[in-house]
C-alpha cells in the first residue's frame, strides 16, 4: 500500500481537519516542510486529473483544494517568513464592469489544486486594485478573465497601464473568459489565452517554467 | 366545435404558493443585495430596511423587503403586454394563452458552416440573420442575436439594436451590456416609433435584465430595470440560478430564488414607475457539476424553466424562458433533441415569450441553420397547441361506411376539406420524401438542407420597412455613437 495513503484519501474526499492533523504529524517526525508537502501534492493533482477525466466532480474538486489548504496552512503557516510553497504566485480576477465570477473561480481553484498560491480579489475588479496587489504580492501570474464583449477591453487597458506604471516586465499576463480568443491575447501582447480551467493550469504551468 | 389547447402542469398549484410563500419570506427575512444607488435608495424610500453595512463608497448593500410592501408593488404591475412591430402594424400580445419564439440573445459566436468554423460575426452577419428572422414567419419577435465583433466593445449593445432596427420588422429582444448604452438604444426606439408617448404604448422593443444570483441586482441590470420603467419599454427578468453553484441544488430550492430575485426586480420596477410593463423570464441551468458548464438543454433546467413560468402565471403576469436553444456544438442531433423538446414543452407550459431558437453552446454561438430547424419545431408547437379539433358531430362512422374494400378517401370531400387544415406541412428543412439513394453522401442531413433553405430565404431582396428619413437617423445616431467610441463610422455590410 501508498505509505502515504491515508494522506491521499484524506485531500481525495476533502477531509480538511483529517489532511492537516496528517500535516502536523509529519512535521512532528522531522520532516522539512518541502518533503511534508510532497504527498499532499501528489493528492491534489490526482484530483485534478481526475477531474479533468470527469470521473471527480466541482465539488469533490473544491473539497480536495480546501483539505490541500488546510493542509499547507499547517506546514507553511500564513503570515510567517521562511520557505513558501508554491509553483508561483496568481492574482487573479475579473475585470472591471463584469461580474461573472463562476469561471474565474474555478480557474483559481484548479490552480490551487495544482500548487499556486492564487489571491483572487473577485468580480468587478478596477485596474487600480490590480496594480496596487501586484505591487504588494508581487506575483508571478496575472489572471484576468472578462465574460463581456463590452469588458474585454478592460484586459487591453490593463496591459496598457501596466507597462506605463513598469511592471509589465514583472508579471506574466494570462487572459480567458467566453468572448477572448487566442488572436485577442496576441493583439492586446498578453502572454497566454486558455480556454478553459484545465487548460489555464497547463498554460500557467508553462509561464512559470520560462 | 371549440378545441381544448393541450397543456401541462408540472407543478401542483399547492407548490407553486409554497414556493411563492418562500420566496417572500426570504424577501423579508434574508433580503438582498441592491448594488445601484438609486435603486437602494427607491426601494428604501418604498419600505425596504438596510439589513446589513452600506458600503461608504456606493451608498448601497443588503435590504429586506416587508411582506406587504412587495405585495402592494407587485399588484401595480400590469397582466398583459401589447407590443408593436417597427411599423406599428402587426401587434403581438403577451398574454395569458399566446405562446411567441424568438432567437436567444447576445451570442459571441456564429457558426459558420460554409467557412467550416466558429467565428465572432461581424456586420453582415447580423444584417443576414436579422432578415432571416423576418422571413419565418413562427418567431413573431426577433432579438438582437448576435453581437457583432467588428465595432468598439462598448458599443456592441446598442449597436445590435440599431441592426436589428434596420433591417428588422419584427419587434426586438434587447438589453443593455452597460449602464450607459441605455440612453442612446432608448434614442434609436423612439426615432423608429416616433416620440416617447408613441414607445411607451406600444412598446416595439424588451429590454433583458438578470439578477445576480444569488440574490443580488447589480448596478448595471438594476439601472436597466429602472429606465425601462420610466421609458414604458417592458423589462424581462432573467433570473438564472445555477443549480448547486450560485443556487440550491434542489430544483424547489432554485424555484424559491428565482422567484425571490424576480419579485424583487418586479418590485423596482413599480418602484421606478407603477404599472411598468414586466415579464416573469429567466434563464436557469442545472449546473453541470462535472465540467462546470451551465446546460441549458438539461432536462431539470427545462423543469424549472416550465414550473417558474407556473409561478409567474399564478402571479398573473407574462412570462418567458429561454428554452429551444442546446449545448450542442454542431447542428446536430443533440441539438435538435434538446432545442425541440424545449420547444414543445415551452408551449405545453403557456410560457409567452420563448427565447432561445439557433443558439448552440450555452448560449455563446448562433447558427442560421439551427434557427430554420428550430422554426420547424415552432411550427410544430403551434400545430400542437391548435389540439385535436372535433370537426364534425359524426367523426368517422359516415366515412367508414362508405368506403369499398381496399378503397381510398385521397379524393373524398372530407380529405379535400380539411387536409391542410389537419396535417402541418413542413418546411424544406425537414425530410419525409421516400428515400432516393443508398449512398449516405447521396442523403443530406437536416443541416445540409437547413443551408440551402438559408441561402433561398435570403436571396429575396431585402423589403426596406422604414421611412427615409427614420433610416438617415437611425445611421446619425447610432454614427455618433461609435465614433464617440472611437471608431471611423458606421462599418460596412
Ligand atoms: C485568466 O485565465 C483565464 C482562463 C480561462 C478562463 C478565464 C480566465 N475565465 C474563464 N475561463 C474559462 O474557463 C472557465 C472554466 O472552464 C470558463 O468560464 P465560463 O465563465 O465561460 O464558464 C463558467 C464555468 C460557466 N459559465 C458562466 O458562469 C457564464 C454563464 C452565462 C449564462 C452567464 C451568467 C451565469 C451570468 N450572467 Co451573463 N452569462 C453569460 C453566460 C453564457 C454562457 N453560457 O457562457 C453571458 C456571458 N452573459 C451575457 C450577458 C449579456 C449578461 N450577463 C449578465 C449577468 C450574468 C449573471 C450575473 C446573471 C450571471 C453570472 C453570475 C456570476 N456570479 O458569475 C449581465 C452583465 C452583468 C455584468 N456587468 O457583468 C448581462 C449583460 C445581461 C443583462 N443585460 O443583464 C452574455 C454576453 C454577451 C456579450 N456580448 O458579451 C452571455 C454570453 C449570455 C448571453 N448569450 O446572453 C472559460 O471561459
């Protein structure tokens, strides 16, 4: 059997209490907080997959992210200086005048699902927020979705004040929601278009990497 | 002898004033979020209670809604709807017993079968599609479908508008993308209809507004809501719970919130302007919990779409679905089990406005194709809805005992009389021809033939239905319009 099995059932059926008392234990035996992390990881791609596959629900998705929280929360206590985990950082959110959350969210929860830390700051975004928490998380990803045709160009005018305020060097830009497409994101100079969440996580994954 | 209209009822009256029941206490117990000022502030004026923060920066946030203050509002708004097409002449009523289709609104995309792609439509797409509407006679409403990729996006609301204006005569199912679009699509109706007076009688136009599941009107749809009043243009509710997502799983629970956000925004509209026309809509879907999607050819968003129309009935007012439309992403069988079956049972349930014809993908892609397929189901609907009619006192035994062994009743004065008031004969799009061939490649398939239909329809020239002069207004406005937002002019096409 897994040695780490139990570790895997409890992020599988989203057992938050469960996957960060699993935590602890493997703190307490010693471990660094890297190699605590690693069978967690492995748990929260196989959800991932699976969901992808269609054999794991949204729910049992959300479940498995927020027991894989729980679980980090542990290891890397929040507000705490040392080692973070993380495949890299996202500040995610939809753009100013759209309120469509539902795909954003579930980018961000795939993202998580798949080791990024995403702050995502909801619906209705304006680009000031977006700037000033680029400046204070200083992440490596910036998503931004629009469900609008009227909103798209919210996406544009993000990049545009980006690049006037600097910091367009500092952040990679991944754009999706219904109306984008990838001959938008190459004309508005963002650095990547996914279609949809699972893809959004390839693509992310790919950013990070270069 | 009068025929009984066929119907059914999916949901017994006891349910339907449990679930209105609920949806008033949670009105006045939960209350929602109003995020447009003026509207916290009508509502507040008419009895609604702050029950939570304002938020210093908009002057809005959460309010309940007092029993009796959402009853005396809700008795303002009127029961029936007369709306006018753009020349005033053929009148389509939004009353108990009438069933009307149209197109489903806003798509991002068109499926275009000759190019072999999924494409943003651009101008002359609007204007086919537009015209295409207008020549099956089964949608009495046109809407502006399709959302043209080739003007500045913030002007892709209005300017779908003042296409389906232009080359349109039927009357229009519309809505705003934006607070500030609202003004300038009023402007474009009021040149077609001739003054506000004339616009408010008989309406030529339905502004669409959704809540915000769950439990909010946002900014921009409250502001929708509240300058239609004010124009006399019908308001049409979309409400669209998501079942297990931004709404309870349970279809009863998505029946309580759809009709505690619809009540609400009949209450702002009486608010803004009593007796203003409003419609009891929406646009539910039973959240696919696999992928995330938002089927609208599921067979429980139907459910509900028919037992929230039971409701809005029972409340004595016109009420609309959008239904006929599939998650299919070709004109395929999918798409044609899903759209007729929304169709039929849209009409079995008395819904009065049915938006949804030629939609494919969620609502994000529209085909010319799907819409004449679609109008054979409309077609089939209104036969439907005509029953089975008692022509005469004697139904058969006369006939019967007439006929020879192996003899025929094709040239009988009976047949003669009633064979086409009896049988639907389909469009072209539809196959009952004996088959000619072996060969598959030899037999087209319905959209093989739906294509050539498209492509017959519109090669009638086009029939301008407005005056001169409304025409040279319409391109002033709506010129004025996209060069503001920085465009060069009007686009050709
Ligand atoms: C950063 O990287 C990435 C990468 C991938 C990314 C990404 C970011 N973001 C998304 N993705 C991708 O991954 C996700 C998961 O696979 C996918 O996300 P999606 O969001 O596509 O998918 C979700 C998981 C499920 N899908 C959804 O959640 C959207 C579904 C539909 C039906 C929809 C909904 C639910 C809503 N709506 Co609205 N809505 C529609 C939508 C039609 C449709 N079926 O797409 C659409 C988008 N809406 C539309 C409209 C018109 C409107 N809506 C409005 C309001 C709403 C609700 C609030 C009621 C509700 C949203 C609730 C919420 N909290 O999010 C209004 C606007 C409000 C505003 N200012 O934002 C209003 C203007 C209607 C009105 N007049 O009141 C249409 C847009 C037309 C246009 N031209 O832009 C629309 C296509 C429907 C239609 N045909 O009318 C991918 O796109």
């Amino acid at each position: 059997m897994n040695p780490n099995e139990n570790i895997r059932q409890a992020v599988l059926d989203g057992d938050a209490s469960g996957a960060a008392a699993l935590a602890r234990v493997r703190l307490d035996a010693g471990l660094s907080p890297l190699e605590a992390l690693d069978p967690f990881i492995a748990a929260i791609r196989e959800a991932g997959d699976r969901f992808e596959l269609g054999d794991f629900f949204l729910p049992q998705l959300l479940m498995a992210s927020q027991a894989m929280r729980a679980a980090l929360e542990v290891i890397f206590p929040p507000g705490q200086a040392g080692p973070t985990l993380s495949r890299g950082t996202v500040v995610a959110g939809t753009v100013q005048g759209d309120i469509h959350e539902i795909g954003k969210s579930l980018v961000c929860a795939l993202l998580q699902a798949h080791g990024f830390t995403v702050v995502d700051l909801g619906g209705d975004v304006s680009a000031d927020r977006f700037i000033e928490q680029i400046r204070a998380v200083n992440p490596d990803l910036l998503a931004l979705s629009a469900l609008l045709t009227t909103t798209m160009i919210q996406q544009k005018m993000l990049l545009d004040r980006l690049a006037q305020e600097g910091l367009r060097d500092r952040v990679k830009v991944l754009v999706g929601g219904a109306p984008v497409t990838t001959q938008w994101a190459r004309d508005i100079g963002a650095d990547g278009y996914a279609p949809d969440a699972a893809r959004a996580v390839d693509l992310a994954l790919k950013l990070v990497e270069k | 002898m009068p025929s009984r209209h066929p119907k059914f009822e999916i949901i017994p009256r006891a349910l339907v004033e449990d679930i209105i029941g609920e949806a008033f206490d949670v009105l006045a117990r939960v209350g929602l979020f109003v995020e447009n000022r003026e509207a916290y502030d009508l509502l507040t004026a008419h009895g609604g209670r702050p029950a939570g923060p304002v938020d210093p920066d908009k002057g809005t946030g959460k309010l309940t809604l007092p029993i009796a203050m959402v009853e005396e509002l809700l008795e303002l708004a009127p029961n029936q709807i007369r709306l006018k097409d753009l020349r005033g002449e053929t009148e389509v009523t939004l009353a108990p017993g009438r069933t009307h289709f149209d197109p489903g609104s806003a798509a991002l995309f068109l499926h275009d079968p000759a190019a072999g792609v999924i494409r943003r439509p651009a101008t002359a797409d609007l204007r086919r599609y537009v015209r295409l509407v207008d020549r099956l006679p089964h949608y009495h409403l046109q809407s502006t479908a399709l959302v043209s990729g080739d003007v500045p996006g913030p002007c892709s609301d209005s300017y779908r508008l003042y296409l389906a204006l232009r080359y349109g005569r039927k009357p229009v199912v519309t809505g705003t993308f934006r607070k500030e679009s609202f003004a300038v699509m009023r402007e474009m109706l009021e040149t077609v209809r001739g003054g506000a007076g004339a616009l408010a009688q008989f309406p030529p136009a339905i502004f669409d507004a959704c809540p915000s599941p769950p439990l909010m009107w946002s900014d921009l749809t409250s502001q929708s809501v509240m300058d239609a009043a004010r124009a006399g243009l019908p308001s049409e509710f979309v409400s669209m719970p998501l079942t297990g997502s931004t709404a309870p799983i349970t279809l009863a629970g998505a029946l309580v919130q759809h009709a505690a956000e619809t009540l609400a925004g009949v209450v702002l509209a009486q608010a803004a302007q009593p007796g203003a026309p409003v419609i009891w809509g929406g646009s539910p879907s039973a959240m696919d919990l696999r992928f995330g999607t938002t089927p609208m050819g599921a067979i429980e968003t139907m459910m509900i779409d028919a037992s929230y129309a039971a409701v809005g009935r029972f409340l004595d007012l016109p009420t609309h679905a959008y239904m006929g439309l599939s998650d299919a992403k070709q004109v395929d069988y999918q798409a044609g089990l899903e759209s007729g079956l929304g169709i039929i049972l849209a009409a079995l349930a008395g819904i009065n406005v049915v938006s949804g014809a030629g939609m494919l993908d969620f609502e994000n892609c529209q085909s010319l194709e799907k819409l004449v397929l679609d109008h054979e189901a409309c077609a089939m609907a209104y036969r439907m809805l005509r029953g089975v009619e008692r022509r005469d006192e004697v139904m058969a035994l006369d006939l019967l005992a007439e006929l020879p062994a192996g003899g025929h009743l094709l040239t009988h004065p009976h047949t003669l009389k009633w064979y086409r008031e009896e049988i639907l004969v389909p469009g072209k799009a539809l196959d009952r021809r004996a088959r000619g061939a072996d060969n598959l490649a030899d037999l087209p398939t319905a959209a093989q033939r739906a294509q050539q239909e498209v492509e017959r329809l519109l090669a009638a020239p086009e029939e301008p239905w407005l005056d001169e002069a409304v025409i040279r207004e319409l391109d002033r406005i709506m010129e004025a319009e996209l060069r503001a937002a920085g465009a060069a002019g009007l686009p050709k096409g």
